[in-house]
C-alpha cells in the first residue's frame, strides 16, 4: 500500500510563501476596486496555494489537456462521502488530505478545511464585520508590509507537477451517489432537500416596503404604487424594484405618477395584473432587471403581454460584461439605477 511522504520543508515553506502572496494580490485587486472579498480569500490562501502548486497536475501552457486536473467549483450534498477536517491554515496537513483524497477510489471526498476569515490580517483577522469590503487605505501599507515580512524565500517559483500523458480521457457520465440518502417519503427533513427553490435576496440596505403581516401568494404580484392618473407601468425585482419607488418619488415632484409593480414571482407569473395595469398607464410598461435581458424578467412579461395589442414593453438591463463596483455605481453604469429608470419613462413621453 502506497504510503504517504510529508513534503520537505522548502516546499511547504514554499507554499506558505505562496499563500501569503496569494494574500498580498488579493489586497491590491481588491483596493484597485474599491469592491470585493479580500478577508474571504485570505482564508482560503492557503487552500488554493496546496491546491493550485502541490496536490493538481495540470500544464499550465496547455489549459485544455485532457489529462490535466479539473478544478470545479460546485454546491453539493455530502451524503455517502469520504471525508476528512483539517486545519485550513496548515499547509502539511493539506498537503497529507489531498492525498489522502487520491487514494480513496469508488466514492468522492470531502474536505471540510476550518479557516478564519481574514486570516493573516493583523487588526481584522476573525472579527466581525469585515466581509466583502476592500481593506481601508490607511491600513493597506502596513498589512501588506506585514504579509511580505513572512514570505521567506521571495524569488522561489512553485510549479504544479505535470500531469500523465497516458491519462485516460475524463469520463463526462452521469455520477450517481454511492448509496441514497436515507430517508423515505413523507420524512420531514430540512427544506433544502424538498425541491428545487430560489430565494431572491439583496445585499444592500435596503427599506422596508412591506409589514411583518403583508400576506404573499405564488403567482400574485404586488402593486406597490399606484394612482388614478399613472402613466407608465414599471415593473423591478429586488433592488431594481426599490430604483423604481425612487423613480416613482422623483417623478412624482415634477407632476407625473407612474405605477410600481413588485411580480414577486416571475414563474408563475401575474400576467392579470400586469396587463391590467399596462392597460391603465397608456399601454406602456417598463421592466428592469439587474442582469442580462435574456431569460429574466422582461422576457418573462414579453411572453405574458406579447398577444395583446397596444401594449410596449421597454426593458432596461445590464448590457456589458459585470464589474466589481459600488452597488450605486453599478446601477448607474448599466442603466438601471432610479435616474435611468425615470429618463426611460419620460421618453415614453417623447414616442
């Protein structure tokens, strides 16, 4: 039986140094953007160092080799899994779990790594209230003389092994679980495991639009502003839907009043309520999604109102490729923010 053999000490130095590099990059991108999660990858860079430069074997000059390892990231149930918990931070017991995870044939493994958010970050590592936001300027400079303070061997250049030139080509069949999970139906267990469901939740501070009583039913949206002289239709999602009562505020103050719909759900969607609103404001709707236009929600009401005469839909929704940004600047940059939102009902004026 194959036996394990712990890595010599430059190389584990050498991953160290790696980590904390890995650490070091992080910090400046994020800085650069003035958005991100520098903390959440600082816990991980230790993670990616053993993983990135030992434990895969991959061309690096040929990133579609078919004998190269795969990184793959994905959301998963452990149900029947090989697994092992390490420290995150210790670069030798990675190094021993990822083979140890190589032995293991006919079931996958799972590695549960214990981390600390912002690890190696002096003043921020483990506390709380750092996530997602980019290190303040006055502390970069001395976090990041820090960090290269403990890269030991500066210049040292680590490189994934080769992998095997007679490795047999990945096989893409279906992979089924070990064993099924071990419950029957009409067991309760935890919501998760009942089906597929999406939740549509925001990051930003938003308010609060609706009292802990509001009743919702699937399939019935929720006019949310409204009165007798509407002339447009908007219809938001999320944040979108919050851009669009401030719309509605702006618009509001120079003598004009639009109506604000919150779908709820968009499949199955309230196709009623929609087309009688459209109908009540001019025939003229406006949605707007805080992604692409294609298979969202301006599709969505495109196929619900399409058959109707007299009704146009003007959809509003990110067209470029996705930056990191401030929430704020984001909208504003992709054109869904509360001003664009007010321009595009305005035009409707205009046609």
């Amino acid at each position: 039986m194959t036996s394990y053999h712990k890595p010599d000490e430059k190389t584990l130095q050498g991953l160290k140094d790696v980590a904390n590099k890995l650490r070091i990059n992080s910090i400046k991108a994020t800085c650069a953007s003035n958005s991100g999660h520098p903390t959440s990858c600082c816990s991980a860079a230790e993670l990616m160092s053993v993983l990135f430069f030992h434990a895969m074997r991959y061309k690096t000059d040929d990133p579609r080799n078919q004998c190269n390892d795969r990184f793959v990231l994905s959301k998963c149930e452990a149900f029947g899994w090989n697994t092992y918990v390490v420290d995150g931070h210790d670069v030798e017991e990675l190094c021993k779990a990822f083979w140890q995870a190589q032995q293991v044939k006919g079931k996958p493994t799972c590695i549960v790594a214990k981390t600390f958010k912002g690890r190696g970050l002096k003043g921020i590592e483990d506390l709380e209230n750092w996530h997602g936001k980019p290190i303040p300027k006055d502390r970069v400079d001395e976090i990041l003389k820090d960090l290269q303070s403990q890269i030991q061997v500066p210049n040292k250049t680590l490189c994934p092994d080769l992998p095997n030139d007679d490795t047999a080509p990945a096989d893409l069949s279906p992979i089924s679980l070990p064993s099924p999970p071990e419950y029957k139906k009409g067991d309760k267990v935890p919501s998760e495991l009942l089906g597929i469901c999406f939740i549509r939740t925001s990051r930003p501070a938003t308010a609060v639009i609706y009292s802990p009583d509001e009743k919702f039913e699937v399939g019935v949206a929720k006019v949310v502003r409204q009165s007798d002289d509407d002339q447009v239709t908007v219809i938001g999602a999320g944040v979108t839907l919050h851009e669009a009562l401030a719309a509605a505020d702006t618009l509001a103050a120079k003598g004009k009043n639009i109506r604000v719909i919150d779908p709820f759900t968009i499949k199955p969607l309230d196709a009623a309520t929609i087309l009688a609103s459209a109908r009540a404001t001019r025939g003229q709707i406006i949605t707007v999604e805080d992604h692409y236009k294609e298979g969202g929600l301006g599709e969505a009401v495109l196929s619900a109102v399409g058959g109707e005469p007299g009704i146009v839909v003007t959809r509003l929704a990110v067209t470029g490729v996705p930056r990191s940004g401030k929430p704020q600047e984001l909208l504003d940059i992709f054109g869904i923010s509360a001003k664009y939102i007010a321009e595009a009902v305005t035009q409707t004026f205009a046609n």
